[in-house]
C-alpha cells in the first residue's frame, strides 16, 4: 500500500531535526548582497538607534515602527529599522512537489529533517527564521518562524513545480539574508533561470540539491512502468544497463549545469543524499563554505 503524500506526519521528524541543528549555528553573513560592491556591516548591539532603512511589512511586526508618512503617500505599508534591529534572517524555501516524498525513498523524512534543522541553527545563532513552500505559487508556511511543534502541516503534494511556482509568486524575501533553496532539482528549467530568483538581493544563498540513493544510482531493470509524480503521466520503458548508463550521464550533466549557474551567481551548490543525511545528520557542504559552524 502506498504511503499517503497528503496525511504523512512529520512532526516528530521536524523536531528531532530542529535538536540536531541546535549543535551548529550560521555565520554571521555580510551585509552586502550577492553581486554589490562595498564591505560588510557587523551587526551591532546595544542603544545605538540610527535609522537604517525602510522594508515591507511583515505580519507580528510592532505597530508603533510602521511609517505612516510613507503610507499616506504610497499606500503601502512599511517598517522603520536602525541598525541594532537589522538582524541576520534565514529564510528557506522547500520543494513540495510530490518528487519530494517518493514511496521507497527517504527525501520525505529528510526534507523535513533538513528544515527542522536549519530552523534549530537559526534559532542557535539567534537569526530570523521563516519557511516557504512551492505550492500553486511560493508561500509562507504559517508559523514557521516558531518551534516546528507549532508549524502549520507540512505536505509534500504540489502538482506544480517549483520553477513555476517561483514565476507566478516569489517569497516575499527579506534583503541581505541567508537564503537556501531545497530542492531534488529533478523538474524541467534551465539553472541559468532557477537560481538568479534564488540569489537576487541575498547576502548568502545555497542551493540544496536533495536526492535519494536510488534517484542517484536506480536498482530497477527490465520492463518498467514509470509514473510522473506531478502529472500522473505513465511510461513503460525497458531498462538495461545502458539506459541506466544513459541515466546517471544525464543526472551528472545536469548537477554540473547547476553548479556552473550557481558559480555564475556566487550561490554555493550542495547535493546531499538524503540517507546519507538521515543516518548522520550532517551536511558536510555547509560547514566546507562557512554557511554554518560548530558551536
């Protein structure tokens, strides 16, 4: 029987994920975003209270910071921030194609495993945090600036990918951030388009590629039966070993397009096995480029 993509619990994973992160934490990221000229700002604690910028309204925003002038004139509102409260954010946007949770597979368990994660170094390193799901369109998921105990469902069982999702509606992106893309990447779009949506405007950014052993080395042969998880579409296909040959070809072409678009836009690339990951709980890649530490 196949598992169910809309009824698998995962809070149990989320917050195991959420513990293990809490042993390592994020670098402190530059101010200056990705493709700008100009030197880091430290953040600064303490009394200071000069103005530094305007941004976009956020919902558990603090009333009394909103600009009303700007609002008077424009009709949008916005924030006040000074400098002592430009605090780091760590923002990750999650694939939820229904690729992601595969039967036979742990991209599931360790998607989730990895938000919890990144949620717990945030909270370590004292950032801002906040998920986004690839949907019908990218949104937040509500709650997730809190402990996953209280995060909105998380499912895997979008028929959109996430290419698309990014073109109808972006994240609402907070500036010169840490942004972080997980993704098996395994949907039709050229990089070269995929990753400026990702980097545009922040201090770091990190594509996750997430794969299952067998999306990265298939132990099937013979006559096939192949569903497209997103549309539904079936194939029936004979695979021997020159197919599989074929396959794995066109997998490393397409890691190394991704990587190359990645290098273009100072965006680091990461694959990870998602068994690999579940049994250590590590993401060797993200200590090797800074993104996170060991506390």
């Amino acid at each position: 029987m196949l598992r169910s993509q809309i009824t698998m619990n995962y809070s149990s994973i989320l917050m195991n994920g959420y513990q293990a992160g809490g042993r390592a934490a994020f670098s402190e990221p530059p101010r200056t975003p990705l493709g700008s000229a100009g030197t880091q700002l430290a953040r600064i604690a303490g009394s200071s209270v000069e103005f530094m910028e305007h941004r976009e309204y956020q919902p558990g925003d603090d009333l009394r910071r909103i600009d009303w002038n700007v609002f008077a004139r424009s009709e949008i509102l916005t924030v006040k921030q000074f400098r002592e409260e430009v605090y780091p954010s760590v923002e990750v946007l999650l694939d939820t194609s229904r690729s992601m949770q595969l039967t036979g597979t742990k991209k599931g368990e360790a998607a989730a495993f990895l938000s919890g994660y990144l949620s717990g170094a945030a909270a370590e390193s004292r950032f801002a945090f906040r998920l986004f799901t690839t949907e019908n369109r990218c949104r937040l998921l509500e709650r997730s600036h809190l402990v996953p105990t209280e995060w909105e469902t998380l499912q895997f069982n979008s028929d959109v990918s996430p290419f698309e999702a990014m073109k109808r509606i972006l994240p609402n992106w907070k500036q010169r951030g840490i942004r972080i893309f997980v993704s098996d990447l395994l949907f039709p779009a050229e990089p070269m388009s995929v990753i400026p949506l990702i980097s545009g405007g922040a201090a770091v950014a990190v594509v996750i590629q997430l794969l299952s052993q067998r999306d990265v080395k298939p132990d099937k042969f013979g006559h096939l039966r192949l569903t497209d998880s997103e549309s539904g579409e079936e194939l029936e296909m004979f695979a021997d070993a020159l197919s599989v040959k074929r396959y794995v070809d066109n997998l490393n072409r397409h890691q190394r397009n991704y990587d190359e678009a990645c290098r273009r836009n100072g965006v680091f690339f990461v694959p990870v096995i998602a068994e690999e990951f579940l049994e250590n709980s590590i993401i060797d890649g993200l200590f090797r480029c800074g993104v996170l530490r060991f506390n």
